[in-house]
C-alpha cells in the first residue's frame, strides 16, 4: 500500500491504463459467462451495487425478487409445485457453491438414513464421470466424499449411465449427471440414468438420486429441447443447479439451486438468523453478497420472456452451425461437439504429428481471439481439442472473422518447422521401435502442459 494517497482521477487513470492489457471480454471464446447486458439493465444493477443482498428484512423487495426468480426456475424445470406453494431454492454466487449445497444436502440425508438403520456414516462417496467441472472435486475433497469417476474414452466424452450405475453402492450419497459438459458442450442421458437407478433402488433398498448440474445447459435445454426429459420430470432427479451467469444471461456471480421438494432439504442444515432485524431462514455458504445480480437476473426473466429467451438460444445455435461448417471445410479438424447440446464448437486436428492444436490457440492470440486448448480427462488424454464458445454477444459477422482467421494461422504454421520435433524424436523406445501415436499425443500434450503451467502466475 502507498504512503499517500493520490487524486482520484488519477488513481483511475493508472487502473484503467492497466486494465487496457486485459482481452477483450467480447473476444474471449473461453468463457460460458455473459459479457454483455442491455443498458437498462446496466443501470438497475449499477443502482443497487450498494446493497448487501443478505440483509433481507431492509431489502424485501431484493429477497422477493430472488424468491420470484427461484419460482420461474423451478417451474421451467417441471417441479412438482403446487399453485399456494413457493420453491425450494435459493440465488448462489454461481454454480460451485450451488454444487456445494446440492452435495450437502445429499451427504447430510445419507447420513440420517444410514444412521436411523444402525450403519456407519463415515465413508460417504459421489459417482460422476472424469468430464465434471472442478467445483465437484473441491466438494468431494473439502467435504470428505470420495469421488468415484467413470472414465471417458475416445469418441465417447461423457458419463456413461450403465458404468455410472455399477460403481454406485450403499455409501453413494447421489449420481452427478451434466447438462452440458464443459468439454465438449454435450447433454449427458439422464433419462437413462434414472431409468437405471430406479432398478437397482428397487433391487438393493437403497435410495439414491440423481443431482443435474446444468450449469451450462439449464437454460438452453427448456427453450430448444422441451420434449428433452432430464429434469424434475424424472422421479430420482432430487436437485438441480443452473448458473445464472452462464445462459441466464447475467454478468459473472450468480447461480441457482433448486430441491425437488422441501423433502430433500434437510432442514438441519438451514440456519435462523433475527440480529439483522427479523427472523431470516439462510442456507449458504458465505455470508454478504450483492444484490446486482439478482436484480439482473429478474429483469432478464422479464424482459425476455420464454420466446426472448427461446429466440436468442436458436441464434446461438444457428451461429455455432456457421461456426462448425467453417471448420468443417478447412479439411484440416475433427468435430468433437454434438449438434444437440450447449452451443459451442469443440474439435481437434486431424494430424497432430507436426503442428498441435495448442499453436493454434497460441497464433490466434494474435488476432485477439482467446480459444482454449486442452486435452481430455481419463482416458481420453491423448485426445486435445480446441473449444469455441457461442453467446449471445457472438455474431454470424465474428464467426466468419474466426474462420477467416483460423485459415490464416493453418497457413502459416504449416511454413513453420515442427515445434515438437523434439518430443517427436524422444518418442523411440530403447528397442527402436516408435511409441503409438496415442503416446506421441500423450507426451505432446504434457510437453504443452508445462509450458503452460511455467507461465502462470503462482498466486491464485
């Protein structure tokens, strides 16, 4: 910290010079998160910066509208709610803290029922496939939950509801299924899954459900796959969590978790509060947060409506379809998308022995563009991709951009002499013989790996 202080002015124009070296939000095709909102909504969250949305008894109108906003998500996901009776949710500062509940809640339930039986508590475990988001993995590590992963294989990228179903056992506190993984943009088949533990339920006398975590596509699959079943519609499906921020259309801190019924939130994990002026139910795992975000999320809601909402999806999807018939007809990639998922554009070089798709990533900086490259979890990781993603702020004007500029980096990497002729060269074995080409992949891609790593930043 400074000895003295300096003239306001001036102390913006020193940040804001600064900030100036940043990406351009717009351009970073990285992020699922929302770079853009209407002026008017601008305003209204501008206006209520200032409010600590927990201090609900001098924001009630604050808490209605996040109590209106659960209401809405809970009906667009089939939750059998009567017309007198109001959801079983809460706003959250995104998808991981949402996870965070859900699994709370599943663990604290797990233990209620082993305990009323006389059984032991204390190896509590967590099925998903090896494609979830991080945030599952601190939940599991934080809260002393063994994850138990079903590994992916080439071509097929997402959790595999038979596999799943077959590592679950009396100490599975839930099944975590993804509507739309962050790798490749896919739907996994919860109506399988379902379908499959309401057998082994039935076989076993166990009890356990499904969480959804549609942090991605929660708010895509209601507009473009209504007759998609995936949600509360299905019996086991006891939570589910969306991020406001993602296709809710909402600058970056907010998310959603909604419960089945009252049911599957045990009630011993809701705390009461009164020293901020009334009684106040809070299940959460911080405490003061803003308000912008729900206010945003509401005025969204509104705004659009079911047809905006359904209209701005389709135009995404239709600009992902432009995006991916240009990559497409380079000849030079591998779609690894689906046509029915979170509109994005995932897909991986057809020939990798030269040139990877982690130059491609690196070259197109050049240009502005932020895409990531990355390769699959287990064991798919010899498998590495670039990853586009679709928003709303991603026109038909910008894809072509993308294309145009894509071409250009594949024409001059291809003058350039191998980057990995190194990596190429270690990849012969002590008896002559040449690794696979799944090997060569392996030890491009950890070669890659640490570059990267060298170049990052050591504080988190």
């Amino acid at each position: 910290m400074p000895d003295h202080s300096m003239p306001k002015d001036a102390a913006y124009q020193v940040i804001s010079d600064e900030l100036m070296l940043d990406g351009n939000p717009r351009l970073n095709l990285a992020s699922f998160v929302t770079t853009w909102m209407e002026p008017e909504c601008d305003k209204l969250m501008m206006e209520a910066v200032n409010k600590n949305y927990v201090d609900m008894d001098e924001y009630p109108v604050t808490t209605e509208l996040q109590n209106r906003c659960v209401n809405m998500i809970a009906n667009l996901f089939h939750a059998p709610v009567g017309e007198d009776e109001a959801a079983i949710g809460c706003g959250t500062v995104g998808s991981s803290e949402a996870i965070m509940l859900a699994g709370l809640a599943f663990k604290r339930k797990w233990q209620q029922r082993r305990r009323a039986q006389g059984l032991p508590t204390d190896n509590p475990n967590i099925v998903t496939g090896a494609n979830v988001q991080v945030c599952w993995e601190k939940f599991a590590r934080y809260f002393e939950v063994e994850l138990k992963e079903v590994k992916l294989s080439e071509g097929y990228y997402v959790l595999d509801p038979a596999k799943a179903v077959e590592m679950v056992d009396e100490n599975t506190i839930c099944v975590a299924a993804i509507l739309g993984s962050t790798l490749t943009g896919e739907f996994e088949d919860v109506k399988t899954l379902n379908d499959l533990l309401a057998e082994k339920n039935a076989e076993t006398g166990w009890d356990v459900a499904i969480h959804v975590d549609a942090a991605s596509g929660g708010f895509i699959a209601p507009f473009l796959y209504p007759d998609l079943e995936w949600d509360f519609r299905l019996p086991w499906v006891k939570s589910i969590n969306v991020s406001g921020h993602k296709y809710g259309l909402v600058y970056a801190g907010v998310g959603w978790i909604v419960w089945r019924t009252k049911d599957d939130l045990p009630e011993d994990l809701v705390f009461h509060i009164n020293y901020l002026g009334a009684d106040q139910p809070t299940f959460t795992l911080n405490f003061s947060k803003g308000s912008s975000q729900i206010i945003g999320q509401y005025y969204q809601f509104i705004r659009l409506g079911f047809e905006g909402y359904k209209n701005i999806m389709e135009n995404c999807m239709d600009n992902a379809r432009r995006l991916r018939e240009g990559i497409e007809k380079t000849g030079k990639f591998n779609i690894v998308s689906k046509d029915i998922g979170v509109p994005l554009v995932a897909f991986s070089l057809k020939d990798s022995s030269k040139h990877t798709v982690f130059e491609i990533a690196e070259s197109l900086r050049k240009f502005g563009w932020i895409i990531p490259a990355y390769t699959m979890p287990a064991d798919a990781q010899h498998i590495a991709v670039l990853r586009v993603v679709i928003r709303e702020d991603f026109s038909r004007g910008l894809a072509d951009r993308l294309i145009t500029h894509i071409l250009q980096v594949l024409k001059e990497i291809e003058g350039l002499p191998s980057r990995i002729a190194h990596i190429a060269a270690a990849a012969k074995v002590s008896d002559g013989e040449e690794k696979t080409a799944k090997m060569s992949m392996q030890d491009i891609a950890k070669y890659w790996k640490r570059l990267v790593e060298n170049k990052r930043n050591i504080v988190c």
